[in-house]
C-alpha cells in the first residue's frame, strides 16, 4: 500500500517556530516532502504573522492557502509550576488554537491532519504501563489538570470529525520529550530543561551544589524530539485507523489517538544524577522536598504504534549526552544561534 500522504502536497506546520515544530520540518525535509521543486509548499507562520487564538484570522489563512497536510505542534506548554499559575490560559488558549485550526483544516480541503496531544491526557491513577484505553477512566493529576483537559478536547473532536463527516484527523500522545529548542525557563520549564540548566550552569559557574525540585522520585519517560517528528511522519504515511489491519482497543474498535513513547523509563534522581556525570559537575545534589513531585509515574504503553513499524532510536543517555553537547557549543561558540536556548541564562 502507497503512502497515505504525497511528496507534492503542501504542509502546514503549526509551531514551526516550537522543539517539536523545528524537528517535524526536519524530518520532512530529510524525507523528501516541502521540496519546491515537486510543486510543494511547507507553510510556517509566525505569531506575528497568524494569531492562532483568532478563529476568523486562522479560517481566512485557510481559506487562501488551503494546506493538504496540517501538522499541529502549536500548544501553550509548561511545568508543574507553570501549569499550577496559570490554569485559565492553559486550557483557554490551548483550546482556541485546537478548535481554529482543526475546524478551519476541515472546511478548507485538508486531506489529512495529525494533532499532537501529551500523556498528562491519562488519568493520575493508571494501569501501568498507560494503554490508550485509560484515557478518561478516572481523575487527573491536579497540577496539569488545565492542560490536560484541553488536549483530551482536542483529541475527541479529531475523533468527532473523523467519526461524523470522515474528515481524515488522526493523533499522537507522545511522553515527555526533550531537544535543544526546549523551554529552559527556571519557573516554567518540564524537568529534564531545568535539570540540565541547572548542572550546565552549575558546572560553568563552579557551583558546589544543585538543588533540585521535589524528592527525586518519581518516574519519567523520556523521548527524543528527532524521534517525535520521524513518527509523526510515519503515522502520517502508514496509519489508516479505518484499515482494519490497524491497531485497535481491547475491544475491537477503531483508535483514533496512539501513544508514543521510548519504552525508557527512569526515577528524576537517576536522570539527575545521569546529567551530573555527563556535564561533569562533581558537586553535591540537595532535593527540595517543599516542591510537589506531580505524577509519579507515566510510562506509556506504545505497542500499538510499533506495530505499525515505528520504532524509537536514539537513547536517553545518548540523546542527553548530544544534547548537552549542542547546548555548550551553543553557549560558547554560536552566540547567534542562542534564540534556540529560550531563557537559558
């Protein structure tokens, strides 16, 4: 069976700008597709350009450029502290941006659209490792709860659309993830940025300690971004949730939503010890037990998309390792660049 998406359509990535967003354009363009000379079309636009909040300026935008492919990697995102501060703009905004693009894509000609949700979808309290059908069995964790709720909104009206008028939405619910354009933002960042800011700064600074948030106990998985975009190419490929080859729920029916994750899952005191060795900070390591931990453990189940040939390849020591050595040469030796270290210093 030929791919379900062409070299000669136009794309449309929304979050462009974004970790995620730079790394699908990427992996696009390492494929083949946004190539002009195929006729083809890679739209980015900026805020400036496009307010995604403004349903009447996103339907215009459709209207004239009428993308076939849209790949939503635009969310307002954080951490715990930034989630637990701002609650109404994390889902107030969130679901602006998910109901503008996804109506417009549909009215205007969009012939396959993959939105990109996140594991804090599934219930605080889940079966692990966290099969797709756990989404909506019980309650949320409270401190990303806003967000939360807007990426389960936006995941059931792809599945709305898909279901009442076949229009051609699909998603992906990746677990944490991590790459050089992150947020580093000292308040607002997901734990795997502030961690490697603090040790990469620590060891720059000659600190003597790091402190870092909570008990260092909970459990994460990580994924590398670059592994992200190579399977949001491939579900865009190869995943038909009508064929009735693909992976369906335990009780037969159709997914509409697929967890991706790296199968990796480690405690926060390990990663932070991880990232101690490999930016060679010899210090002590001190957990402030005042800051709440969140979740304690997530780790996905991501059988299903496996079994759609997708695999994850880089792992997480490797992944940190290059990260951390993009970050230092960034810091050192390409002052221009430093606009992809968003709030490092």
């Amino acid at each position: 069976m030929g791919n379900l998406i062409s070299k000669t359509d136009s794309i449309f990535v929304a979050g462009h700008n974004g970790m995620v967003g730079e790394s699908v354009i990427r992996a696009l363009k390492n494929k083949g597709y946004c190539d002009k000379k195929n006729g083809a079309i890679l739209y980015k636009q900026s805020r400036a350009e496009l307010d995604l909040t403004s349903y009447e300026k996103v339907y215009t935008w459709f209207k004239q450029n009428k993308p076939k492919v849209v790949i939503m990697a635009a969310a307002k995102v954080g951490g715990i502290f930034a989630n637990n501060k701002y609650p109404f703009e994390f889902i107030s905004d969130n679901l602006k941006i998910q109901q503008n693009i996804i109506e417009s894509a549909w009215k205007n000609g969009t012939k396959r659209l993959l939105f990109l949700g996140s594991s804090c979808i599934y219930p605080k309290i889940s079966k692990l490792p966290i099969e797709e059908e756990e989404l909506l069995s019980s309650h949320l964790e409270k401190t990303n709860e806003s967000y939360a709720i807007a990426k389960i909104a936006g995941i059931k009206l792809c599945e709305a659309l898909r279901r009442q008028y076949k229009f051609d939405a699909i998603s992906l619910m990746p677990t944490n993830l991590y790459g050089l354009k992150d947020n580093y933002h000292s308040e607002n960042s997901h734990v795997l940025a502030a961690l490697l800011k603090k040790f990469i700064l620590a060891k720059k600074n000659k600190f003597k300690r790091v402190t870092c948030w909570g008990t260092g106990k909970p459990m994460r998985e990580f994924l590398h971004v670059d592994d992200l975009a190579e399977a949001c190419i491939h579900v865009l490929e190869k995943w038909n949730p009508d064929d009735k080859y693909a992976p369906k729920d335990k009780f037969g029916k159709k997914l509409y939503y697929l967890n991706v994750g790296s199968g990796e899952e480690l405690s926060i005191k390990k990663i932070a010890k991880l990232i101690a060795k490999l930016t060679n900070f010899s210090g002590d390591i001190i957990w402030d037990n005042s800051k709440p931990d969140g979740t304690f453990r997530k780790n996905l189940d991501n059988s299903r998309i496996k079994s759609l040939g997708w695999y994850p390849k880089i792992s997480l020591e490797s992944g940190i390792k290059k990260l951390i050595e993009e970050i230092e040469e960034t810091l050192t030796k390409s002052p221009n660049n430093r606009d992809s270290l968003k709030n490092f210093d």
